[in-house]
C-alpha cells in the first residue's frame, strides 16, 4: 500500500485495517504520535490526512491509501525550524510531562489553516478533543493565540 | 501492604503526633573525587545516627553509609553536568535540580547539562565519600516532618530514587545539590587559590569563570577541575542567601520542553532496541482482583494474523504478537473463565455500607485516635450549636495520559528493562526479584514518564513484561489497552468521613470531633493543627477493601481536604459567618496560612457583588509542607456547574523555580477539578465499571476555567512541594462555590452525579 | 506526625519487595511462530466501494465511511452504526464508546440536528471523538443528510 507521509512515498505491507497510528510507530518508526486511548476519544494519537486533523488509533491504513499523512515529525519547515505553534509551546513552558502535546500541535495547526485567527471559543472548541491530564489547557489556549499573532499580551510586549 | 504492618508492628514505639524521638542525628557527607579525563565530581551522602540494624541493610548495603546520587560532574570541556536521583514526569524536577545545583555553583547555565542517574544503585562510590558534617539543621517546625520521618524521606527519596510525595526540590534539591555545587564552587576556588598563590577570600566566580580581580587572573572551570579534585573538602560549605541567588527564584526554560514539541521525547511505549526487531504484548488480568484464569479458549485468536505466542500466566493471559494491534486484536478474541471468590459479590454500595457500620462501631470516641487536644466530647455535649455531617469520597483512577507499559528482554541470565517508572531502582529490584535473579543482572533503562500521579511508583507493569519476555525468550514490549490501565489501577481509595463541631453562645467553634475511614498516608492528612480550636479529636477506623490502592496525587490530602474544608464551610452556615471570616478567626495563630488566606480572597475579589447563580468558594490546606488556598467561582445558570475561574496562592517556603511552580498549581487544580467534577470508579460484581474516557472522563479545554496564581516566598529555609499541594484545596472550593451560588451542600462526590 | 517515619519504611520494603512470588511459568504457552518469520499480514483489500447511487452517497464514501457502516447489524467503526440514524435518539448504539458530550447530549437526529452537527462536529459537541466528517458545503450536507435518511427508512 503507497501513502505519502511527512512529504516522502512510502510502501506500507499490513492489513489495510490497521489503524494508521500502529503503522507510524511500529513500521515506520514515527514515535511522535502516541496512543492513548485506542477509541478517539483523547486526541493523543492525532495526524493530518489530506490536512484534515483524524485520530490515527481509530482511522484504518485503508482509509490513507493515495493519501498524504502528516505526523509531529513533519510539521518543522523544510529547513528544521520549528513550526511557530512548537515555537509558542516552547516560549509559554506548555508540555509538562509532554505525551499529549504531539497530538495538541497537530490539532492546533489544524485550527490555524482553516481559521488564522480564532476566538477563545473556537480555540476551544477545535481543541476539546483533546486530553490533557497534566492540565496544561490555559497555556495551550495562549500558545494558539502567541502563534496566531492575537494574543493582547505578547503584543503590547512587542510594541514597548 | 503486609509489609507495613510488619514494620509497624515492630516499631518500639507506636507512633503517635506529638510525640518526641530524637534518635537519629542528620548529619550530610560530601564525596569528592576525579574521574578519568581529570573531571571533578562531587556528591552527597547522608548517615544516619544509630540506625537499626534492620533499617541499615535495607537503606545502604550493611555499612550504615547512605550514598546519595546527586552528584555534579564538571569536565576538562566546562561543562556542569548535574546528575539528579529523580525522574522527569513533567513536575519540572530535572531543569529545577540543576538550577540549585548552578546557582550554588555559580556555574554558566548555557553550560548546564542533566543527567538522570542510573537506576543502578552504584552510582555513588563509597571509597570517595570523606566524612563531612553539615551546618545543623533547624528544629523542625509544624510545616517540616520530624526529624525521623525527614531523615528517612531523605534518604529513600535520594538513595532509592523514588520520585514522589513532592519530594525532590524541599529534599533532594535543597540538602543534596545545592550543598554538592556549593562544595564544588569552594574546591574550584580552592585550587585557583593554590595556581595563583593568592587568598581564596579575594577570589570570586561568576558564570563558570573563577577569577581574581586585583590581578586580572582567570581560569574557566574546566581549567581547574583536576586540580580541584585533590583539595581539601570544605568542611562548612557556605549555602547562599536569597540575596545572592542569581538562578534559584528564576523562571528558567525547562531543558526538556523542546524533544516534547517535535516528538523526540523517548517516553517507555517509545523504547526500541537497537539491532533487535520487537515483538508487542497485550495483556488481559481478571476484573476481580485475586482472581486466576480457570480456563482459557484461544482457538479463535492462534489463527489470527500476525500472533506468535498466546500466553496463560495464571493471573493473567498475554498475546505477543509482530505489532500491538494484532496482539491486542488477538486477545480480545479469547475467552477467559475466572476462578470465583467472595469478592465477586462487591459493589461500591456494600464498600460505603461497610464503612458506615465501621465509623458507627468506633461511635463517639472508638477508633485509633491520630490527635487530640483538650476534650471534644465534653465540649459538644453542652454546646450551644451542634453541626455534623457525613462525606464520601468515591475511588479514583490515574488515568496518566500514557498507558502502563514496559519493554523487557531477558536472556541467558541477563535481563534488560526498559519503562518510564517513578522508582528506577524498586522497577530494577522487581525485575530480579520476579525473575528469580539478583539485581545486578538487570540492567533498568528509565525514559520520561507520560504522567505519574503515583501510579508509576508501583511496578506491575515490570513484573508482567519480564514474566513474559521470560516465556518468549526474545524483546518484547508489553502495552497496557487504556481498559486495562482503567481496570488494573492501583486506586486512590474511597472513604467516608464524620464531623461533630461544637459552637459556644457566641458562635465560636469549640469542638472538632472527626472519625473517617483511613488506608493510605500522609497521615498527618486529616490533622488541622494550623487551625485554633480548643478542643479537638481526630480518629481513622481501618477498612479494609479489595481493590488494589496506592499513592494519587496529593494522596489522603485529596480525601481529607476536602472532608475538613467543606465542614468548615457547614460550621460558617450554621454560625451565619462569613466563610473566609470564620477561616481567618481559626487561623488566628497561623500567620503563613492566613497571609496565604488572604492574599488569594484579595485576588478573588472576595465579597464583591457576582451575578444571580453564581458563587465564590474558599478552601485552604497545608500539605507536602506548602500551604495552598483556592477560591473557585462558579456559574450554576446551566444544567451543569461550571467552574470559570479558579484564583490560587501559594507559599511553598521559596519557589525556585516560579513558573515551574506556577505550573504544577495550575496542573494540581485541573487533575482536581476533573476528580472532583467527574472522578468515579464504581464496583460490580467484584469489578471496576469503567473502561476509558467515555465513562471515565476527563475535563477538556472548553470546560477549563482561568487560573492565577500567586506565590509567596514565606521562608526560604523550609521549602514546600509543588507537584501535589495545589490539588487538594480545589475540590472544598469548588462546592463550597457551589452551596454559595444558590445550588445544594455537597456531600459525596462526584459533583456530577449530583446534577445529571 | 510521626506515622509518617513508618509509611515511609513501608514503602522502602514495598519498593524493594514490590512482587512477592517467585517467577511464575505460564500455565498455557502456545507457540504459533517466530518473530519475523511466518505469520504473513493479511493481504485482503478494502472492501471495494460499491455503486454511487446518489450524490449523497458519493459523498458520505468519501468523507464519512471512513469511520461510519451503514448496514443493518454492522459492527460500529472508529464511529458509530448509522443505520436508522435518522429519528433515533444520541448515543444509541450498543457497541459503540460515545464521548460523554454525545451521550449527555439529549440529541434527536432530525435533519435539522444532523446538519449542525456535520456543519461543525467539535462546535456541536465540544469533546466528541468525531475528530473529522466537517462538511463545510450546505450542498453536500443535505445531500449526505438525504442519503442517510435514504438508509434510514
């Protein structure tokens, strides 16, 4: 099976209704993206197929085939450098033990293509999907909004 | 927990609060020494007294010597390396450590680097350690253990590398790195003094450089580091004064934040080994604890792809497979019948019904009593206003974002282990032990944790991959189902809670009597010694139950705060005080805890007009030696409360690092909240109900209130935690917001199950 | 305060005694092969995907089935069994882990509710696993709401 993941091709042997997650991390080695719960329901395990954010424990390789997969690992620029959501996670000390951030980021960027400046709400909303239980939602909530370029704060920093 | 009571049992003198022993006598050793390539290293032991015969094996090898693994190695290349004995879940341990450990140093923080000391034992050597003895420490006051409980959480935390009872910055971080670097800072000085021939005293450092100013004279650290290995050890290293602290009290970067932003972070369910292809276990342990496998069908899963061993241990069933999901996909196709006991017949209400027929048969004055002062009893029986209340807790997974899992590979007498564990060297002494092998066979790998909460403090996980990695003779790593880790917990256990508190004709309270149902520690928990009430008596009843329990974040702390605190609040009703008034009589003679008290009513806004069906609530604990108070505002208008701000101060001695610290408030009040809000494992049937976050949610980021948080730095000789303490005032603030804004007196939690 | 000295010798014995049995043989040990050798992926293709009756249907391939069956007595995917969908309250499949937002919801699936919910699945139910299925055309969504009436009858 031919998916494109992080930009490169990629021949995939396994049951097409293995979950894509399980593929990342034990064909492919892509550790980023972590399993947690196995049912869609914490967003630990979360990628972008065509783009669109899916949680990969609960979406079958057979749903990415011709597709392209974007993971944690892919999401730097070209060059290396961080994406500016991985630079706003580094500048607010978001991750505390660190296992759900990877599925986080990709929501997060997620929300940002398809609404470049979103309101708390929508931050919110996009992002409740995923769980994290060392309870870091407040500096993620600003992090989106560092990295949007909204956040009031940073701003007026910025402009002193 | 046979093992306790042994002790206890034991124990000369059946401990009792207040109670004075002074046996043990602290005194800290530093050991110096010079590796191989002319770097220096120094580190910390501590001794004890006269350590009993018993204890001495245990705590060090038979030599009555506690080798301690914070160590600072400074290389020919100018590099500090801090090597810390606690392992990195998030709290911030790793970064803060070596902060304390610079700063003292004076060391170039671009130069800093962490090193996580092998869970191996051995990392501290016994022939460089030369007898040392540290400035006396003071008289413990109400906020610091005793002088036994310290000495002993001192040295298992540092010498058996626990990571837990938000130990490392207050122990570890303030008796072990900070007099490692100050000692190393006094040896670098020491041999610039002897290259220069000119007096110490005139010699200053500052960012890794030692210099001399009349002279112009300079040398980096790598410079001086073999010659400072052969002087002399100070025999008084000078610790600094806040004054001089130019790291500690600064909110520095965490050193592990960027590998968790780009997914190279190498948590347990990451490990590889290389050159060798794994193979992933799922496993299946009966719902009942106890239980055994009677009978196994497996003939449905042998034939599914990808399986290569279906596995009865007894106790549980395995499947190893080529990838996680077969193995997983394999199991849940096998049926399993489970040996019967009486603990089938268990649920959560025959669990709460035997807790009540236990306080009612220690009645008034039954029961182990923890403290007492003046006389309760008496006191009530002619109070002019009587209140009582009854509380129940429910039990409480952990629910750390990364499921349990463990990588383990054991051959030819040899066994590699590979997890993210709170305690390296109790995950390397299960591995040997399970085996049947001595622990210097077992060669233990620790990794960052996905969340501990104190459920990586306890090793079944280890023992479960090493039994089958046994069986399989090849690597495999065992992976936990979220069911599993939901099912196969070690649970913060549930309890009840009864409250007798006698008023005079002025409103004044004079009595406290309380009787709750106990298992676990701290157990100075339900104590509210901080409060001023002339009589008091306070008792724990065992109640023994089957599920499995262990330490969860805060541990009795999250029970008995939220016990004490909302009776609190029921005592200000019933005497038509203000709550944050009544709180601030009781804490009259506290002078911490009411500046902590406060400062945060102040931030809230305490007595400012809310809108209709909304309210402010108020709670204050003292726990892990900071003092903690929330108040939390919540809107009742939807069918749901919903909690939208929560305003915390804390006064954890002296923060050293106070984002770091600010974070784990933040962190503590959200594990809260959700616990409070939704937390709930039921029993039927013997079995743990839920499974996974449909029924065992979680609170999401639409639901997170707003937090701030101040900190006070309330005395810099007598430091607090940080993981645990913020968690326990939040649920009493949280219903006591409730009962403020108009809705009910909120007696057994869940919140949630109240409003559906 | 001194109970505290106890726990803490209680945990050190725990910690180094933490499993009490010797290392225990498995009962049952069925060897079904070797790592690496042998046990061949199953190489079965996707279901193939069946005629395009309607444009609802083209679409609900594309974007939904993923994760949705739609035949009667189907097993539930990454979401659930929507056959019937239509009328049937939220949160009614048996084999199916809903998020507590669902479950909670209350919801009747009129296509009026359906509408809100593919129009913004997040926005309607703040914590739902139906991470993907957005469908931001009016256009698509009356036709995929069509289509699962369609199956609904």
């Amino acid at each position: 099976m031919k998916l494109t993941i992080n930009g490169k091709m990629q021949e995939i042997t396994a049951d097409p209704a293995t979950p894509i997650l399980w593929a990342l991390r034990e064909q492919l080695g892509l550790n980023g993206t972590k399993f947690g719960c196995g049912i869609a329901q914490c967003g630990a395990c979360t990628v972008h197929l065509d783009g669109r954010p899916v949680r990969s424990c609960s979406t079958p390789l057979s749903q990415a085939e011709g597709k392209s997969i974007v993971t944690i690992e892919g999401i730097a620029s070209g060059d290396g450098a961080l994406n500016r959501l991985q630079q706003a996670w580094i500048s607010e000390q978001v991750p505390q033990c660190g296992y759900c951030q990877s599925g986080q980021i990709m929501s997060a960027a997620a929300l940002l293509a398809d609404n470049p400046r979103p309101s708390d709400e929508q931050i919110n909303i996009a992002m409740a999907g995923n769980i994290c239980r060392c309870g870091m939602y407040g500096r993620i909530r600003k992090a989106i909004k560092v990295a949007a370029g909204i956040d009031s704060e940073r701003q007026q920093e910025a402009a002193t | 927990m046979n093992e306790m009571s042994e002790v206890i049992a034991e124990t000369p003198e059946t401990p009792k609060a207040g109670k004075k022993r002074g046996k043990w006598t602290r005194r800290t050793f530093i050991g110096a020494g010079l590796l191989t390539g002319g770097a220096l290293v120094v580190g910390v032991a501590i001794r004890s007294g006269k350590p009993p015969e018993r204890l001495r094996a245990m705590l060090a090898g038979g030599d009555g010597e506690i080798l301690v693994n914070s160590f600072v190695k400074i290389g020919k290349d100018n590099i500090v390396t801090a090597v810390v004995p606690h392992v990195e879940m998030g709290q911030g341990a790793h970064t803060a450590l070596a902060q304390m450990l610079a700063d003292e140093l004076d060391a170039d923080w671009n130069n800093v680097r962490i090193l996580e000391a092998p869970g191996d034992g051995h990392f501290a050597s016994h022939n460089i350690a030369r007898e040392f003895l540290a400035p006396e420490l003071k008289v413990p006051s109400v906020l610091e253990p005793t002088v036994d409980g310290g000495f002993l959480t001192l040295a298992k935390m540092m010498a058996l590398q626990i990571t837990g009872g938000s130990f490392s910055i207050r122990g570890t971080g303030q008796r072990g790195m900070r007099a490692a670097g100050a000692a190393a800072r006094a040896m670098l000085v020491a041999a610039a003094a002897e290259k220069w021939q000119l007096p110490a005293s005139e010699i200053s450092v500052d960012r890794g450089i030692v210099a001399h100013a009349k002279s112009g004279k300079r040398a980096a650290f790598g410079e001086l580091a073999e010659a400072a290995a052969k002087q002399a050890l100070p025999a008084q290293p000078k610790l600094k004064t806040p004054k001089d602290f130019k790291l500690m009290g600064k909110p520095i970067a965490r050193l592990d934040i960027p590998a968790k932003v780009d997914g190279t972070a190498i948590f347990g369910i990451d490990v590889q080994i290389p050159g060798q292809k794994l193979s992933y276990a799922a496993v299946k342990a009966p719902p009942v604890v106890g239980a055994k496998v009677a009978k196994m069908d497996a003939s449905a899963a042998k034939a599914m792809p990808g399986v290569l061993q279906i596995l009865n241990m007894g106790d549980f069933v395995a499947v190893v497979a080529e990838g996680y999901w077969q193995a997983q996909q394999a199991l849940n196709q096998i049926t399993v019948e489970y040996s019967k006991s009486d603990a089938d017949k268990i649920d959560t209400a025959a669990i709460f019904a035997g807790y009540g027929k236990a306080l009612d048969e220690a009645g008034a004055d039954g029961g182990d009593t923890l403290a007492e002062t003046g006389d309760a009893a008496a006191f009530f029986a002619k109070a002019a206003k009587k209140v009582t209340a009854q509380y129940h807790v429910p039990f409480l997974a952990h629910a750390a974002m990364e499921p349990m899992n463990c990588t383990a590979w054991v051959r030819g007498g040899l066994c590699d282990v590979w997890a993210g564990s709170q305690s390296p060297l109790g995950a390397r002494n299960a591995a040997a032990k399970t085996l049947g092998i001595s622990a210097d066979k077992v060669n233990y790998h620790n990794t960052y944790l996905g969340g501990g909460f104190g459920r990586r403090s306890e090793t079944d996980n280890i023992e479960m991959a090493v039994r089958i990695a046994k069986a399989t003779g090849y690597p495999v790593k065992l992976i936990w189902s979220r069911e599993e880790d939901t099912q196969q917990d070690w649970y913060r256990p549930s309890a009840s809670s009864r409250f007798e508190a006698g008023l005079d004709a002025s409103g004044k309270l004079m009595s406290w009597n309380n009787i709750h149902t106990h298992l676990f520690d701290p157990q100075e928990a339900p104590l509210v010694s901080y409060y001023n009430i002339p009589n008091s008596l306070i008792r724990k009843v065992d109640a023994p139950m089957h599920l499995r329990f262990g330490p969860w974040r805060s541990v009795d702390h999250s029970q008995q705060s939220w016990f004490i605190e909302s009776f609190v609040d029921e005592i200000a009703e019933a005497a038509g005080k203000d709550p944050l008034a009544l709180r601030r009589e009781l804490l009259a003679k506290s002078p911490r805890h009411l500046a902590v008290l406060n400062r945060v009513a102040k931030m809230a806004g305490w007595g400012s007009a809310l809108p209709a069906k909304h309210g402010r609530g108020i709670a204050i604990a003292q726990s892990f030696g900071s003092i903690v108070a929330e108040v939390a505002e919540v809107d009742l208008t939807a069918k749901k409360p919903r909690v939208t701000k929560v305003y915390c101060c804390a006064d954890p001695g002296f923060a050293m690092n106070p984002d770091g610290y600010t974070a784990q408030m933040e962190s503590g009040i959200i594990y809260g909240l959700t616990a409070a809000l939704y937390g709930e494992i039921m029993v039927k049937n013997g079995a743990v109900q839920q499974s996974n976050f449909h029924d065992y949610p979680m609170l999401r980021m639409n639901e997170a209130p707003d937090i701030f948080v101040e900190i006070i730095n309330g005395d810099a000789q007598r430091l607090g935690g940080g993981g645990e303490p913020g968690l326990p005032p939040l649920a009493p603030a949280l219903t006591n917001a409730i009962r403020a804004a108009g809705g009910m007196r909120i007696r057994h939690l869940p919140v949630a199950k109240h409003f559906a | 305060m001194q109970q505290t000295k106890i726990l803490f010798i209680g945990l050190i014995l725990a910690a180094l005694s933490a499993c009490g049995s010797p290392a225990e043989e498995p009962a049952e040990q069925l060897i079904v092969a070797k790592p690496g050798a042998g046990a061949a992926p199953d190489s079965s293709p996707a279901p193939a995907a069946g005629d395009l009756a309607s444009k609802g249907k083209a679409i609900f391939a594309a974007a939904c089935a993923a994760c949705h069956s739609v035949e009667a007595g189907e097993a539930s995917g990454a979401g659930p069994n929507l056959h019937g969908i239509l009328g049937a309250k939220a949160g009614r499949v048996k084999d199916f882990a809903y998020s507590q937002a669902m479950k909670t919801s209350g919801v009747i699936w009129t296509p009026m509710e359906l509408d809100l919910l593919l129009a913004n699945p997040a926005a309607k139910f703040p914590g739902t696993a139906m991470a993907a299925g957005k469908l931001t055309d009016a256009a698509d969504r009356e036709a995929v709401i069509a289509y699962l009436t369609d199956i609904s009858k």
